[in-house]
C-alpha cells in the first residue's frame, strides 16, 4: 500500500489503522453470514438426518477441539514463517467452501465431517488473522478495535441466519439454505484477497517497541488461559440449544434461526460497548459480563418462547465478550513477534474445554436437562475469582 507507513513510525495515522480493521471486518461480515447462517439450522439438520442430542453435542464441541487445537499449530506456524496472509488465505477457501457443500451431505456422519471441516478452516486463519489485526488495534484502543471487528462480524452473523430464515419461509428447505450461502463466501473470499493487496505487511501499522525478552509466557497469559477456559466448558454451544428447539417445539422451525440473529445482535453491540469499557477499566468488564450472561441457560432450556428469547440475548452477550474482549487482552498479555503463537495457544485451551463442556452437555441433555444448567452456571461463575486475581495482579 502506497501510503502505509513505515515499520516502526510511531507517526502511523490513526485512520489508515483502522481502515485496516474495517476492510478485515467486511471480509468477516461476509464469512459470518456464510457459516453462521449455515450454523443457525446445523443442530436440526442434524437432528433430520438422524443423529441424537449426544452425538449433536459430541459433533459441536469435536468440531470445536480440533478447530482450536489447530490453532496452536497455525499459529506457531504463523510467528515461525511469518506468512501470515498465506496462512489466513487458505484457511479462509477452507471455512467458507465447505459450507454450501453440506447441500450434497447425504448422512448425518458426512454433515459432521463437512461441519468439522469448516471449523478447522476458521482455526487455520484465525491466529494469523487476530495477529495482524492487533498491530492495527494498538493504535485506536485495543477493545475498540477488537470490539469494531467483532461488531461487524455480527452484522454478517445477523444477515445470514435471517437470509436462512428466508429460505425455510418459503419453503426452499435446509439444503438449498446451504447451498444460497455460496454467494456471501465467494464475496468474502474476494474482499479478502484485496485486502492482501492493499495491505501486504499489516505489522508495519503498529510503531515499533522494545521487545519482551522472555522464555515463556507471562503468569497472567496463563491465569488468564484457566478463567476463559471455564467459561467455554459451561457455554452450551446453539447446535445443541437449537436442536432442544425443534425436539420440543420451543421455537417454531422457521424461528430458530430468527432466534439466533438476535444473539447475534445482541453479540454486536456488547462487543462494542464492552469493548470502549476493557479500553478504560480493563479486564474487570469481564467479572461483570460473566455475572450477566451465566443466567442464560436456566431461560433457554427451562423457559418458553419469550424467555428462551431473553435466554438467547443474555447468550449474546456472553459470545460478544468472548469474541472481542478476550482477543483484545491477549494483545496487551506477549510480545508482538509470539502473538499468533499465543492467539494459538489460548484458542487450543479454549477450545479443549469448550469440546468437554460440549460433550458433556449433550450427554446430560439426555439424561438430566437440570444438571446440564447447573453444570452451565457453576462453570461461568468459576471463573470469576481468576479474573479478581488477575486484575490484583502487576500489568
């Protein structure tokens, strides 16, 4: 990019920085409406084509583990070879294209591993991607930044589920919803793939510092790692919530995904909202956000329509910290030459829990509905005196 500034001017301009933020966040506006429309309808899909609550659960929270643990590897991939568009290109073509491919699923079992594909796609680029768009934030305010991004990100994960919501009205049915779903990850692929041109090395938008010379991560990265770790094991996954839905008519079918464009909603404005208050008060906003959205679960699976709906928006919430806050701490937690490495690390934590948690919820969603709400919330909650420690610890 002709104007962009050269590595280590502390005089970058703001606005090329969050022009930066923008354009990544139009290419996610578009993947979200691609997989998270597709993720709307995946739990009663499922459900159509035969598989049980618990092999719902095992299919979510599976896709999640290995979508996360490869994180891990992409990110330390990322740091070591420094090819960070190239690794946050091929992911992407991975996440968007195995979407409209579900139309042809002909099985339960192929559904799963087209699902798990694309989880594994958005774990190739996500390191990567998150690294690149920390060297844009430090200049407009880490939480701002992140929260911007993630903002409009749900702008597409609202836009999808309703396009999905379009289709079942009339009557197009789930295999053409996925099969729409194309258009939106061919223009995300497009936008990407400019934005590489435009911005070839994305590092040089953050002003040079003095690097941290260390072996390892610091005590808070870690500390850090184990609160949000909790709180992924405790959050039920909508594969599993949508398919409780359709099993006991909570929700009309054409509703669903309707339902979860207003978690999405909801996701956009907390990310914002929480996202200027972690800029002023930090990582205490998190204490707070897990106080409100631990509540969900009870609303969701005890609730009827108008309380699943609160129970969803109060979901939201929750999903908006975790996409915007949590990344944006990290940032400010290592040193900029480890950050896809520790983007990395946290997701595989991350996601390890949220595969245990999910699983364990499909299992107990079986067997006992009020234990999977109490696991839910004595998850959440545990995390809280982690954050207190953290935030009493030295920065």
């Amino acid at each position: 990019m002709g104007n962009q500034a050269e590595p280590g001017n502390k005089g970058i301009s703001k606005g090329i920085a969050l022009k930066f933020v923008i354009l990544l966040g139009v290419v996610s506006l578009f993947a979200d409406m691609t997989y998270e429309g597709a993720r709307s309808i995946t739990g009663p899909y499922l459900a159509i084509l035969g598989a049980s609550a618990t092999a719902v659960g095992v299919v979510a929270g599976f896709g999640e583990l290995i979508g996360y643990a490869l994180r891990l590897v992409s990110g330390y991939i990322s740091d070591r070879t420094g090819k960070y568009w190239t690794v946050t290109l091929f992911g992407y073509f991975v996440n968007l294209l195995a979407v409209p491919l579900l139309a042809l699923a002909g099985s339960w079992e192929m559904a799963a591993l087209l699902m798990v594909a694309e989880r594994m796609g958005k774990a190739i680029r996500n390191p990567a991607r998150d690294a690149m768009l920390s060297h844009a934030t430090q200049r407009i305010g880490r939480g701002w930044g992140f929260g911007l991004h993630e903002a409009m990100d749900q702008i597409g994960a609202i836009l999808g589920p309703l396009i999905v919501a379009a289709v079942l009205y009339f009557k197009g049915g789930y295999r053409m919803s996925f099969a729409i779903l194309l258009v939106p990850a061919l223009l995300a692929l497009v936008v990407l793939i400019v934005a590489r041109a435009l911005y070839p090395r994305p590092r040089d938008l953050e002003a040079a510092s003095a690097e941290l010379k260390t072996k390892g991560f610091s005590r808070i990265f870690w500390l850090y790692l184990v609160a949000v770790s909790l709180i992924a094991a405790g959050y039920v996954d909508f594969p599993l919530i949508s398919y409780h839905f359709e099993k006991l008519s909570v929700v009309p079918k054409v509703w669903i995904p309707i339902f979860y464009a207003v978690a999405m909603g909801v996701d956009a404005l907390s990310a914002l909202f929480f996202g200027r208050l972690f800029d002023r008060v930090g990582l205490s906003i998190l204490i707070i956000v897990s106080l409100v959205s631990f509540l969900f679960a009870p609303l969701v699976f005890l609730g009827g329509f108008y309380l699943a709906l609160v129970g969803m928006a109060l979901w939201g919430v929750g999903m908006g910290a975790q996409e915007s806050i949590m990344r944006a701490a990290i940032a400010g937690m290592v040193p900029m030459n480890r950050r896809s490495t520790a983007y990395g690390i946290f997701n595989a934590g991350f996601g390890l829990f949220w595969f245990l948690g999910s699983a364990l919820m499909g299992v107990l969603y079986d067997v006992s509905v009020p234990s999977l709400i109490v696991f839910s919330m004595v998850m959440q909650l545990a995390s809280i005196p982690f954050f207190v420690l953290i935030r009493k610890m030295p920065g």
